[in-house]
C-alpha cells in the first residue's frame, strides 16, 4: 500500500510539473524555429548543385514541384520538393526553401537572384518552359522550375531538344 501511495504522488508529481513545464516553456515561436532554423554547425556551401533532395514525395500526392538548377555545363542537381513543406507559394520562396534545405545561400530580388558564388546576371529560370521573369509568380501544382546558370538561350533550346 505504501508503495502505491508514493507511486501515485510521484506519477501526479510529474504530471504537474511537466505540465507547468509546458505552459512555462513552450510556444508555437519556438517549435518553428526548431523546425526551419539552420543549425549552426550544419555543413555550408557556396554550390546549389552540391546536394540534391531526391526521390518523388509519395504522401504529396499531387501537391509537388520539381526544382532543376544546372550550375554549369556538366553540374545540375535535380530536386522534388512537397508543396506543403513551402511557406510562400512562389518561384522565389521554392529557390530560398531549397536553399535552406540544401544550404546554400541565395539572394532573390524581384527580377533576379543568385546562388551561391555563382553570378547573378547569368541565371536564367523557366517554370513549365516559360521564362521567369518576376520571383514572385505563383506555384503551379506538379511544375519543373528549371534554372540555368551561363547558358545562352540557344543553348537552353539544345538541352530541350536532348530532352
């Protein structure tokens, strides 16, 4: 008997404190910032076609775009990414997503960005092969966004062509 009444004042005992533990420390603020913030410690790098996140989301079902960045003439990366995982529905907030997630840095004005050491003046993006000339038109459900770094629009229609 004795040993279930202290065994009934422990379980009670951490059932408040882990209660005023809850109201005390925990905040919607906070559980976002866990779950974007880059850690401090996470490997950095100045090439967006360095990593890639492979694979079609299968729970996405129909809610899915596909990032393609060709860094140059031999590097591209080639990325599926979840529509719901995307806070800000456009071109731009899917290339600073994938650069959160892949870590890298980008820098998205209006009509142009860059990643990385890469230079701005030279990308080129097509959402479906339509030219993107402002990053904050809107997702279309199942699109390739397609990025070209260096590439003439001649060259562009080649890589088409192979297609």
């Amino acid at each position: 008997m004795k040993y279930m009444l202290f065994y009934l004042c422990l379980v009670i005992l951490i059932f408040f404190g882990l209660r005023w533990y809850k109201q005390r420390y925990y905040s919607p603020e906070k559980l976002e910032e866990m779950i974007v913030a880059v850690s401090a410690l996470r490997d950095k790098t100045d090439d967006p076609c360095k990593y890639s996140l492979l694979g079609d989301p299968v729970s996405a079902k129909l809610e899915y775009i596909k990032v393609n960045l060709y860094c140059d003439k031999e590097s591209k990366t080639i990325n599926s990414m979840d529509l719901r995982a995307i806070k800000d529905r456009t071109v731009g907030g899917a290339i600073r997503e994938l650069a959160r997630v892949n870590g890298f840095e980008v820098n998205i004005d209006k009509e142009k960005f860059s990643m990385g050491t890469k230079d701005e003046t030279k990308w080129k993006c097509l959402q479906d092969n339509v030219p993107v000339t402002d990053f904050e038109t809107q997702l279309i459900q199942r699109a390739t966004i397609e990025c070209f770094n260096g590439f003439s629009k001649g060259e562009m229609l080649q890589f088409y062509e192979k297609k």
